[in-house]
C-alpha cells in the first residue's frame, strides 16, 4: 500500500516539507510506502473553469496536476500540505487543489486522506479548514491525529523543535496505516463498498 505525501510549498524542504516527513517516517515503520511529491516552486495557476478535464480526465494546463493524476491509481492514500499564507493555504497550493480534484475527484473516492498546514504562528485553522472541504467533498476518509494537524515555525529547524507538531504528524502516520489496514481487511473479507445513489443537483433551494 502506498500513500501520497504532497507538499504544497513553493519550498521543497522547508517546514512542511519537514511535518511531511514526520508522517512519513511513522507510515514506513507500518510498511506503508511513501512518496513526497512537490507541486513546484514556481506559482501553480488556477482552475480556469474550461471544462476540457471533463472529456480527457487531465488539466488542459501540462503540470504538476497532471503528473499527480497519472499517478493516483497507484495511490491507496493522500495527504496534503501547505504553509499557511494570510491564514489560507497559499496561492498555488489552492489552484492545484481546485484543478486536482475537479478533474479527478473520481479517483480519489475512498482513499483516506489528511490535510496538514505549517505556519510562523496564526491562521492554520481557518487554512485546515479550506483545505479539509476538498475531502468532505470527494467521499475521502478523513484520517484523525490527537491535535489539528500544524507544525509551527519559519525554518525547518523550527518545526523540528515544535514537540507536539511532530508528534501530531507522527500520529497521523500512524493512524493513516492502521485506517489502510483496516480497509484492506475489510475488502478482503468481502465488506462491500458503501451503496452509491445517482447524484442530485440543486442549484437552488425554492
Ligand atoms: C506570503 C506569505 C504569507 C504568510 N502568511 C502567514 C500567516 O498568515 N500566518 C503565519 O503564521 N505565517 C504566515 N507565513 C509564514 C509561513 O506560513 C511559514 O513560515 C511556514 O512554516 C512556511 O512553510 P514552508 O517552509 O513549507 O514554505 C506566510 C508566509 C508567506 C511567504
């Protein structure tokens, strides 16, 4: 089983980098595999509401979206990680998320999921928050840690002082592998997946 760590700093090894890593660790000790992936340093454009995604399953944008998507199936759970910027995730890590899951949504359904933030001092709820309702939304099992999932500091340094940040994505880790593993026994002891109802649209309520 292999779960998807995405950092979505424009720093590849800064402080999320750093709580990604924590997680990591504590999913290899259970025997899950790993891969951090970063969705770049240079901003990461919006959705523009095109719909191409619609008819080809990929952003009409060649990206770091893209490359994610390709490798989904091999996925079994995802985790993602931004810093907090003016108390939301940052710019680029939004527009990956829009264009991510609008256009692949579908294959993510069921796969346990977790949102982890990093920050100098403020804001990570409300930026757990905006991250969360990508989840909510897409039939994910969300993974619980003993705290919100934040790691503070400026500098990885930082993060690796912050005891209770490392331990909080030590516990996601932890978690993650035992959620997988359950699910996993439950598929192989024949538990069916949840019944699906044909989806209904209310644009409005009257
Ligand atoms: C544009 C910008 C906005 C930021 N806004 C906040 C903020 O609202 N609250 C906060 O505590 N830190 C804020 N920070 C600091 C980062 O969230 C913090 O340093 C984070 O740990 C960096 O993670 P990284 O090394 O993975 O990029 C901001 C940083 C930048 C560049």
């Amino acid at each position: 089983m292999k779960v998807l760590l995405i950092n979505g700093s424009p720093h590849k090894n800064g402080c999320t980098y750093t709580a990604l890593c924590e997680v990591e660790k504590a999913l290899q000790e259970n025997g899950i595999e790993t891969e951090i992936f970063h969705i770049g340093s240079r901003p990461v454009g919006g959705c523009v509401a095109c719909g191409g995604c619609g008819k080809t399953g990929q952003c009409i944008y060649q990206d770091t979206v893209n490359e994610v998507i390709e490798k989904l199936p091999q996925v079994d759970g995802l985790i993602f990680g931004s810093p907090v910027y003016y108390a939301s995730p940052n710019g680029s890590m939004l527009g990956f998320m829009d264009r991510l899951f609008y256009a692949a949504k579908a294959k993510m359904e069921y796969k346990p999921a977790a949102v982890v933030t990093s920050a100098r001092r403020a804001g990570t709820t409300a930026c757990l928050d905006a991250m969360m309702k990508y989840l909510n939304f897409s039939n994910m099992p969300i993974v619980p840690s003993v705290y919100w999932n934040m790691v503070h500091g400026s500098k990885p340094e930082d993060v690796l002082k912050d005891a209770e940040g490392l331990q909080i994505m030590r516990t996601l880790g932890y978690n993650m592998a035992w959620m997988l593993q359950c699910l996993m026994a439950g598929r192989e002891s024949g538990v069916p997946m949840p019944k699906r109802e044909e989806r209904v649209w209310t644009n409005f309520i009257q």
